[in-house]
C-alpha cells in the first residue's frame, strides 16, 4: 500500500546550523589575497603612474608593512581581475617585490567602475591639467550613462528631478564651476604632444583652451612654427590661431609670423644679469644692496632731468 504522506523537502544539516549573522557575514565583501600578475590596468585609465620619489617611499612602506588599505578589482571576463582602484600601490607592490596584494573584488558595470576608479584618484593632493581633463570626462559620461538608465538609485533620481545636469552634479562634487570642468574636459581635444607642455606649465591652461579649437593637424603644425620660432603661445596669441582656424586662413606661415611676435610683456621687461652689473658695484655688495643702489641713483637721474626740463 503506497503512502498518502506527500514529499517533505528536508533543509541540510549545514542550513539547519548557519546563524543570521554568519548567512549575513558570507553575503559581506572579503578582502582577498591576488596574485599581482592577475590584475591589470582599467581600460582608459587617466592617471599617470610614476616611478617618483612618492612612488619609492610608498614601496618602502608596502615593504615593511604591506598594503594597509586593500585595492578595489572587478572580475575580467578575458581572465584575471580589471584594477578600479589601487593603480599605485599596485606599482608599489611590484617594486616591492611582493607576490600577492589584498583586493576587494566587486561585480561593477562599465559607469559604476568608472566613477570609483575617478573618484578614488581626484582625491591626490596633485593632479595634472590631462588627468583632471579625462577623468572629468571619463565621469561626467559615466554619470550621464546612470541618468538615462531605467534602474536608477532613488539618489539619482532625486538629483534629476530636482532639475540638475550632470555636469552640474560633477560641479559641486568636485568643487570646480561648470565653466571650469568644461575647459578642462576641452583640453581633451589636444594633441598629446601639446597636452604634454600644459602639464609641464610651458603653456598655460587658458591658451591651451583656445588651442583645443584648432584642427589635429593644425596643432601638429603649431609644433612645428613654436619649435622655429623657439616661443609658445600666449592667451591674445592663441585666440588669434583660434581665430584664423576658424576662418579657415589658418597656415603654417600665419603661425610662425604669430609666433615669431615680440610679446609685450618682452617689451616692457628689462633684465640684468648679476654678472653684468657686479663690475660696478664692490665685491662686498649683496644683490638687495646693488638693487637698492639702482634704484637711489634712478631716483636722482629723474630729479635732475626734471630740473633740467624746468630751466
């Protein structure tokens, strides 16, 4: 005689003996130890990573302490881990001689990625011009992403209803005016040889702005018209460039006779070399005491022409 009972589904013995806390504790993230050769660089990472003295003295201390705060890393689906955050004691580690560092891996998608990746770097005390540019691009995209998806954080949505544009939510988050993050996402639009001397403050953030408006192959022209002329541009001399490109009269020739300008803050300074006024003073002079010196013997020269010119 077959049984009426119907079927029970029995839990396991481990389910019986699992806590709240410990079910709760292995839905929390760990941090896990990952081979170094397993994590590799986020894709269009902006921030440049230097073998500078900071560098070495972040080393030394992974070398006798470890890594103290573990790296963020999500899953790569072509093998390993994608580093979000922790590019520089990644660095660190490896001239440390370290085999493994700790890593908290998460499952991101491409904006989440990178908005902590950007985030987690604006923090640096120092940043160049091209590392603020693309990261404040990188974001400002990502977070665009976010507004038009249909999953939104109640967070997000509140911030759209109150009427706000990403541009201006990235604003106040980074404490920059919207007029500012868009100069800077502008340098963007350099070619890599020019962004290179903004960051090495040979040309300064508002003509480099102005220059961004200039064709590629423009800009490549540029190089060459500063390199003969052996100047950079200044802000009047780059709205003109600006100018030109866009009236399309813009050619090598305009450039170098631009270039080749006497700027005006050339016309109005003029320069001595300690060595050429130290012949006129005693050796027992300081340089303050031969200034202060000039400036006496002006002073008297203006007097008598004055006098002069009363007569």
């Amino acid at each position: 005689m077959k049984s009426s009972a119907k079927k029970v589904e029995l839990a396991s013995v481990d389910d019986l003996f699992t806590t709240e806390e410990s079910r709760a504790d292995a839905g929390r993230e760990k941090v896990v130890e990952i081979p170094l050769s397993e994590l590799h660089s986020f894709k269009g990472h902006p921030f440049k990573v230097k073998d500078d003295d900071a560098m070495m003295e972040t080393a030394d201390s992974i070398r006798q302490y470890g890594v103290l705060v573990p790296a963020i890393a999500r899953p790569d689906p072509s093998g390993g881990y994608e580093l979000v955050a922790g590019h520089r004691r990644h660095r660190a580690s490896e001239l440390a001689e370290k085999e493994t560092m700790p890593v908290i891996v998460r499952d991101l998608d491409d904006d989440a990625a990178t908005i902590i990746m950007v985030d987690s770097n604006l923090q640096r005390e120092s940043l160049l011009p091209s590392e603020r540019a693309f990261a404040y691009k990188m974001k400002l995209e990502a977070m665009k992403h976010q507004g038009e998806r249909m999953d939104l954080t109640s967070a997000q949505v509140g911030r759209k209803s109150a009427g706000k544009e990403s541009r201006e939510i990235l604003a106040e988050q980074v404490g920059q005016s919207r007029n500012q993050i868009s100069r800077y996402i502008r340098l963007t639009e350099l070619i890599p040889e020019l962004l290179n001397m903004v960051d090495e403050k040979k040309i300064a953030l508002n003509p480099a702005y102005e220059l961004s408006f200039l064709k590629k192959e423009e800009q490549t022209q540029l190089l060459d018209a500063m390199d003969s002329e052996q100047a950079t541009p200044s802000l009047s001399q780059a709205q003109r460039l600006k100018k030109f490109s866009q009236e399309g009269h813009l050619s090598i020739d305009v450039m170098r006779a631009i270039m080749g300008e006497e700027k005006k803050s050339d016309l109005d300074k003029v320069t001595f070399t300690s060595d050429t006024l130290r012949k006129y003073f005693p050796k027992s002079y300081t340089p303050a005491r031969m200034q202060e010196t000039i400036i006496k013997l002006l002073e008297q020269w203006q007097k008598k022409r004055q006098r002069d010119q009363e007569r």
